[in-house]
C-alpha cells in the first residue's frame, strides 16, 4: 500500500492495522472502547456504532457543551475532539472508529495516549492525494469577547490567546505550526483543565461523572491538582482542542490562525463558516 518515492504529505493515510483503546468517559463516567481500523481513500473519519456511521464533520455536530458532540437519527459520540486532533496531528485522514459506548475515553485528559496507540501501529500512504485546503481571504468569526481568524498561508499554524482573571493563570498565549512532530512532542501532551468552582455546576448538568484528577487539571485559587507538564500547558490545550475541531472540516487546511478565548461552539461555528467559503470557492472555480 505505501507508495515509494512520493512526498508523503501530499498523500492520503490511514493506520497500518486496527487498535483498541479502553478508558472512562470524561463526562458520562461509562466504560468506554474505541477501535481504529484503517479505511480507504476518500473515507474520511466516520464513527460507527448503534447500526450508525457518522462522519467526522461538523456538519454532524450536535453538542458543544464543555467537548464536540457528533449525532445522528437518536446516536451520539461525545467528546470527539482529542481523538480527531490526534489522527489530524499524526496524518490519519481516513479511518473508521468503531465505538462501544457513547463518548470517547477521556484516558489522561489529553491526546497522547491517542498518539501512542496511533504510532504503536504505524500508518501507511494511500493511492490518492490528500484534499488540501487552502485560503485566499481572510476568514473570522467573533463571539462573546471572543474570535478567531484565519488568513492565507503555506501551512496550518495555530495561535491562541487565552485570559482569566485568575491569579495562577492570567493571559496564557500558545503558538504552533501544526506538523507531526510539533503535535506529539509539544501539544498532544496538554491535558484538559477546570476551574474548581465550575465542578458544582457541571455535575448539575450530568457532566463530568468520570471525572478524575487522573485526567483533568483542577484549578483552584491558591494551587493545581497537579504539576503542570508545561509552563503554558493550558494554552497549549486549547491549541490541541481547536486542532479537532479544526479537523472537522474534513480535509488539510493551510492557513495562519488566530483564536482568542474561543471554545468548542465557537471553534465549530468557525468550521462551519469556512466549510460555506470553502465550497462557494470551489463552485466559483467550477462555474469560471
């Protein structure tokens, strides 16, 4: 399958063999599975259970709240973003992910274990090119004391501004080029993150039952649950989660990106605006 001589990232991969990672949901608290199996070309990334295969795209974004939500016909897979930022991050465009369970294994709150059972396969190149997506304006969205801009440019590169009015975290701002190596050494590893104060609230909403201070950074006012493995740790989460929800759109962008205080909702309404820019272009092109 692996072709010779070609130039790697211009071509479509998928994983070597299937693996299998266990874990807790992070917000249901169920015993969760997910099997990666490898895919064809021009498959994508398509979540399959309950007689359901939905694709990795925001179109199928059904939920934002504190994690990405895909949905369809009553079927629902929570907290997609660590998984799809690993298989982006690591040059997975095409696999099926088989789920027993309705969310996704929270494991250590961040994607490295993703990325270790990923690279513990290996992938292999496909016999078609990848579908690479490319600006030629600038794109934004803005939100409540929030935005992210995207502009042209010969690569992904991601930076986010984050800012609380916390004395342990203030303004924390994270800066990338989205490569393979970039990814594993210095975002996969950023685990997810709350506010002491926030816990209350989220377990009203039936969420964060499988929490653990084995998988997420507690914040309270005077110390953190644990050692940060970064100085800018939990900005460079929110390079990781912007980096799923990135790869929603369904293909390779190249684009100089901006993010400040952006979440999941806003992360997915930003997809969702340049999936529009990016299918008019596309029907400009065919129509000249």
């Amino acid at each position: 399958m692996k072709r010779l001589g070609l130039n790697g990232n211009n071509w479509q991969r998928t994983l070597a063999e299937r693996v299998t990672i266990r874990g807790t949901g992070l917000h249901s608290g169920d015993r969760c599975v997910v099997v990666l199996h490898p895919a064809a070309e021009d498959v994508g990334i398509v979540f399959a259970g309950n007689g359901e295969r939905i694709a990795g795209v925001a179109a199928n974004v059904v939920g934002t709240a504190r994690g990405t939500t895909l949905g369809r016909n009553g079927t629902r897979f929570s907290t997609v973003e660590h998984l799809m930022a690993a298989l982006h991050g690591l040059g997975v465009d095409n696999s099926c992910v088989e789920v027993q369970g309705t969310e996704m294994p929270a494991l250590d709150g961040s994607a490295m274990p993703y990325v270790d059972a990923i690279r513990g396969v290996g992938t292999v190149e496909l016999p078609k090119q990848r579908r690479l997506l490319t600006l030629h304006e600038p794109v934004w969205i803005t939100g409540d004391g929030s935005f992210i801009l995207a502009v042209p440019a010969k690569r992904l590169r991601i930076t986010y501004v984050m800012r609380y009015d916390h004395p342990l975290i203030g303004t924390q701002t994270a800066t990338f080029v989205i490569t393979e190596s970039n990814f594993r050494n210095h975002i996969a590893p950023a685990r997810t993150f709350v506010m002491y104060e926030e816990i209350a609230g989220l377990v009203s909403q039936k969420l964060a039952r499988g929490g653990s201070l084995s998988n997420a950074i507690v914040v309270w006012q005077d110390r953190l649950s644990s050692d940060l493995r970064f100085p800018d740790e939990l900005a460079r989460h929110k390079v990781l989660d912007l980096t799923g929800d990135l790869a929603l759109l369904g293909g390779r962008l190249a684009a100089e990106i901006v993010a400040v205080k952006s979440g999941h909702a806003l992360n997915v309404e930003f997809v969702r605006r340049l999936t529009d820019y990016l299918s008019e272009e596309e029907n400009a092109r065919e129509a000249a």
